[in-house]
C-alpha cells in the first residue's frame, strides 16, 4: 500500500489553503476551513473502487492538515510561549517546532551551556512518537552517560539518518522516526544514559532539542 502524499495549496473558489492528499498520482482527498469547522473530502479511485488507509497514517494526515487550514492554529500557545520569550526568539519558528519544544522543554534531565536538552529513555521514546504526530523528523540521537552534573559520550550510541532524495517528506519523516524508534529499543535501559536529539522539519531546517 503506497503512502499517501499530503501537498499544500490554494484554490480560487475557496479561502485559505487547501491540504490534498495524493497516492502517487491518484488523487485521494483533501482537507480546507468551511467558516467555522474543518472539512474533509475523500474521493473514490480513478474506478470507483474505495482508497485502503492506515488509520495511524490517516491520523497523522489529518493533524497536520488540520495545523495548516486552521485559521486560528497555536495562536493562544504562540502568544503564550512570545509574551514569555519575546516575539524575535519565537517569531519565525515552525509551529509544530514551538509545539514540540514548549511541550519537552522542562522534560529534559539536563541542558549544557548551549541549551541542548538531554532526556531520560522513557522520554525520548515519547519524543520520538511525537515528532511523528507533528509532522517532524529525528535525524541525529545520541546517547550519553549522565552523572548528574556532566554528560559524557558513550561509544556506539549515535545514530544520523540521511536524507533520501527519492522519498517525499512523509516517506522519509517516517522512516526517520521508526529508525530512530528501532535504534532507541536496542540501547541499554540503563538509568544514568541520557538521549539528545536533533529533529528536521517539512522545510528541511534541522533544530537541536
């Protein structure tokens, strides 16, 4: 079952962006704001046969669209996270970035000098599964031992997920996570090991947790 392709765009008879879902050149649906409520559209296949979906898959379409057609998407919590930070820090963040760092910003054990976060395995695992909700790619994960002041490297816990140039941004972003995923299952669930992460989002900008 191929994946399905989510792509932003506009129409002239409708207000605001639209959200079309592709399987490889079968259109399949689409989603867009009707006055108050968000709509979405499924549509039979080129022979009238039904599309098969993923109900994780569908649900991860339909969160992000959600994020891009709504009018009034992470207003309250930008305005939150500008009137605490200041509106030049947060101003050109990515949503889903401000969501995922507002929401594991005080879950990190410890942060170096430079503000990268370091995260518990049980946490990292929640991260992990969280950036695939958000639409959001882990591409580096590195393990260190913690001793409760300092964080050292240890050896043969790195992972760095490179970019496919034949996959689309939700092919790779799920093939990001679930490597990550994998990865983090194989480390020891030691209590002293820490994780730190860096994520990429849908515009190809890397940003270190």
């Amino acid at each position: 079952m191929l994946p399905i392709r989510l792509i932003e765009t506009e129409r002239e008879d409708f207000e605001g962006p639209i959200v079309e879902f592709w399987r490889d050149d079968t259109f399949v649906g689409m989603v867009f704001w009707d006055g108050e409520v968000p709509i979405v559209q499924f549509y039979p296949d080129g022979e009238g046969d039904v599309h098969d979906i993923d109900v994780r898959e569908l649900q991860l379409l339909l969160e992000t669209a959600l994020r891009i057609v709504d009018p009034d998407a992470f207003d309250d919590e930008m305005r939150a996270l500008r009137a605490a930070a200041g509106d030049s820090e947060w101003g050109d963040e990515h949503p889903a970035t401000v969501d995922l760092l507002a929401e594991f910003d005080d879950k990190a054990v410890f942060r170096s000098g430079d503000g990268e976060g370091f995260f518990t395995m049980q946490v990292a695992a929640s991260f992990i599964s969280r950036c695939a909700e958000l639409d959001l790619a882990v591409v580096e994960m590195e393990g260190l031992d913690f001793d409760g002041q300092a964080v050292e490297p240890r050896p043969g816990l790195e992972l760095e997920v490179a970019t496919q140039p034949m996959m689309t941004w939700s092919e790779f972003r799920t093939f990001a996570n679930t490597t990550a995923q994998r990865s983090l299952a194989e480390w020891p669930d030691d209590s002293d090991l820490v994780v730190a992460f860096v994520f990429q989002q849908p515009d190809g900008e890397t940003i270190v947790a």
